[in-house]
C-alpha cells in the first residue's frame, strides 16, 4: 500500500487499518495456532473463489485431458512423467544435487541412487507413491502415515537414521527456517507440543474439525501450511508438505493432480514461497496470503501442463502421419520414436520403458527389438543389460522405411 495512493481523505495508516479490519470481519479461525497460542485464520476473499473456480472448471474437463493424454500414448505414461517431474523438482528445492537428466534416468531404470541427491529424489519419488496409494485407500489420516510419509522421504539422507519417520523430541535443538545468510525466517512451536498438533492436523486433513466448509484445494493448501509451520521432523518437512498437498487434492477427487507439479513452479522463485509464510505469520496469523500464493502456482503448473499436451501432441500426430503406412506400431513404439525424434541422444532401457508406460518387462522388450529390428535403434550391451539408442541416420532410416512401406503397399 506505501506504494499506492489512498482513497481521498483517508492517510495510508487510515487505510490499511480499515482494510485490516475489514478482513477481519470476513476471516474465520482455523485450528492451526501459531507458537503463542493463537488462531491463524482465513478469508474467503472474491480473488479464492475466481482461483478455485478455474481450478474447478478446467478439473472438471476429464474427459478432455484424458483424450489429449490418451492421444499421445498412454495416460499410465504420463502419470509416470508427471510423478518423476515433482520428484525431482521437490528435491532440487531443497538442494539435492543433481542433474534433472541422470535423475530421470535413475528413476525409469529403477537403478540405485548413488550420491546423496539422488537418494532424495528416489525417496521423493517413491512417497508420491505411497501418497497416491494412500489417497486410493480413501480412509482417514492418521499421524502415523504422516510418520511413515517422512520415513520414505528422509530414508537414508539424514546424518542419524533413527530420526527418519519419527518428530522432534523435548530437549533436542529444534530445527528452525533459515535464509541463506542463516538469518533465523521461523521459529517452529516447540517439539513438547508437535504430538498433539499432528493430531489436530490430521483430523482437519480428514475434515472432521468443525470450521464448517472449507474448499478442498484450499484444505489441501493449509495442510501444506501447517506441516510447514509446525516443522516437526530434523529434515524432509518440505518434501513430507508436498506429499501431503498431493495425497489431500487426490483424495478430494482432484485427478488433475496427478499430472502437475508444483514444485516445478515452486522452484522458479523459491523467495516467493517464503514470502508466502512470512506475510501469513507476520500479518497477524492470515493464512490468506499462503492460500492465494499456492492456487496462484496451481494455476500457473496446469497451464504448463495444458501447453505441455498442447506441444505432445502435435509432435506424436506429426509422427503418427510421418507412420501411417507403416503398420504394426503400438502407441508406446511412437511414442519411443517421437522422443528419438527431439533427442537423438537419448537411452532407452528396458526396464524404463517397462516403468514409463507401466507394462510388463516383456512387452517392453518386445517393442524395442521390434524398432532394433527395423534398423531405427541401435543395441548395445552394458554390463549385463541392453541399452538402445537412436540410429546414427535415425531421421534418413525412418524415412526410407516409410517410402519402403508405400512401396510394398
């Protein structure tokens, strides 16, 4: 506001006072409480309901992009993409060190992470999994799976492997939120308390608090907050909140969560996603400045994905109509072809292939001997496994196989 002109007659002071006021009549508590006791609370202002109407609105378009999703190969393929990308974006933000291509590479091979970063991203990976898993039960959160959740994250990435899946104890430092010059940004409620707040956590997770309604990607968005601010665990509280976020939006029906990822988002101006909680805090415990900022990222990570489909899908049709004559192609060979298409450098195993579009490792097998056979991949032994890559003329063999079809056709 320091920065705007105030309405006529009125002082800066005047006006803010009046706007905090206002809101204030229009907040409701929430059951989170920060470390002096005291309520956060929430306003459904007109700008969260524009958010989680478009949010809403183009959730509701299944049918939509599921057919995009389906048109490019397979909607099992691209719930992989979808889970490895928030993995290892999730983990860059809070610094494993890696590069996105050898992380990719580690997750659709199964291979053993082999530093400490790709340890983070394998563990990330695998508690959106156990999210997902957990959101398909469709039961109640319990502090255990909060626990359990952390287990999977912090497994073997922190310096005393007894502190993976359990809270901070009394008499331990507890972990406080620094910024990189270690100035101290938050100061967590002390670890005496964190029993009975993951208790109260999971029972506003599982809506059974008696705030009345509440939007379920707001609800998803304030439990990432919560765990946030509670800070409960020496590591992985960032990693254990987006899990959570994703386990709440999936639980509620949210499909679309599936396929985005925040972190990805989150990562381009990690300073905003401080900002976020510092207003909250600062602003006498208005979580509303959180809740705008997320549906803000929601928003911004489905119109990545909507231009993502947009850019997929013109590159398999264009594939497709390159392959029409050559017959015999499933949907996960064109989609092989397509990705050697935009990057001639790429490996393709077996087993990833196996995990991407989640078959079994001889239908795998199969499609990419078939495309060995064909004379567009390359073979070669590693170790005691195959590897295949593009051929050398990939672009001029593929072409020659379509002018051979309309030969013989």
């Amino acid at each position: 506001m320091r920065h705007r002109d105030p309405p006529e007659g009125l002082t800066l002071d005047e006006w803010w006072l009046g706007t905090a006021y206002s809101r204030l009549t229009v907040s409701r508590p929430l059951p989170l409480t920060n470390v002096n006791g005291e309520s956060f609370r929430f306003s459904n202002i007109d700008l969260i309901q524009e958010l989680v109407h478009h949010i809403d609105q183009y959730a509701s378009g299944q049918i939509q992009i599921d057919n995009a999703i389906i048109n490019i190969g397979s909607s099992d393929r691209y719930l992989v993409s979808s889970l490895i990308e928030e993995a290892i974006t999730s983990s860059l933000l809070e610094g494993a060190a890696t590069t996105r291509r050898v992380a990719k590479e580690m997750l659709r091979t199964k291979r053993a992470p082999r530093t400490h970063g790709e340890r983070m991203i394998s563990n990330n990976f695998n508690a959106m999994v156990a999210a997902e898993q957990l959101a398909r039960e469709d039961r109640p959160l319990t502090p255990k799976d909060v626990l359990e959740l952390h287990r999977i994250v912090a497994d073997g990435t922190l310096d005393d492997e007894s502190d993976a899946g359990r809270l901070q104890r009394p008499g331990e430092d507890r972990v406080f939120v620094v910024d990189h010059d270690e100035t101290v940004l938050h100061r967590p409620p002390p670890a005496e308390e964190l029993p009975e707040r993951l208790a109260k956590l999971c029972e506003f997770a599982n809506g059974d608090s008696t705030e009345g309604f509440l939007h379920p990607v707001v609800r998803a968005i304030l439990i990432h907050f919560w765990m946030g601010y509670d800070h409960p665990f020496v590591d992985g509280n960032g990693r254990t909140a987006r899990a959570l976020f994703y386990w709440s939006m999936l639980r509620s029906g949210y499909w679309l969560a599936q396929y985005i990822s925040i972190s990805a988002i989150l990562r381009e101006a990690p300073g905003q996603y401080k900002k976020a909680y510092l207003k909250a805090e600062t602003d006498n415990n208005d979580a509303t400045y959180f809740v705008i900022y997320q549906l803000e990222v929601i928003e911004q990570a489905i119109e990545s994905l909507r231009g993502y489909l947009t850019r997929k899908t013109a590159e398999v049709a264009e594939t497709k109509q390159l392959l029409h004559n050559v017959s015999g192609l499933n949907n996960r060979q064109l989609s092989i072809i397509s990705d050697a298409l935009n990057d001639p450098y790429k490996t393709f195993t077996i087993r990833g292939q196996a995990q991407l579009h989640r078959v079994v490792y001889q239908s795998a097998r199969t499609d990419l001997l078939a495309l060995s056979e064909l004379g567009l991949l390359s073979k070669i032994k590693v170790g005691n496994k195959f590897e295949f890559h593009a051929a050398s003329d990939f672009e001029n063999r593929l072409h020659a196989l379509v002018e051979s079809t309309k030969q013989q056709a």
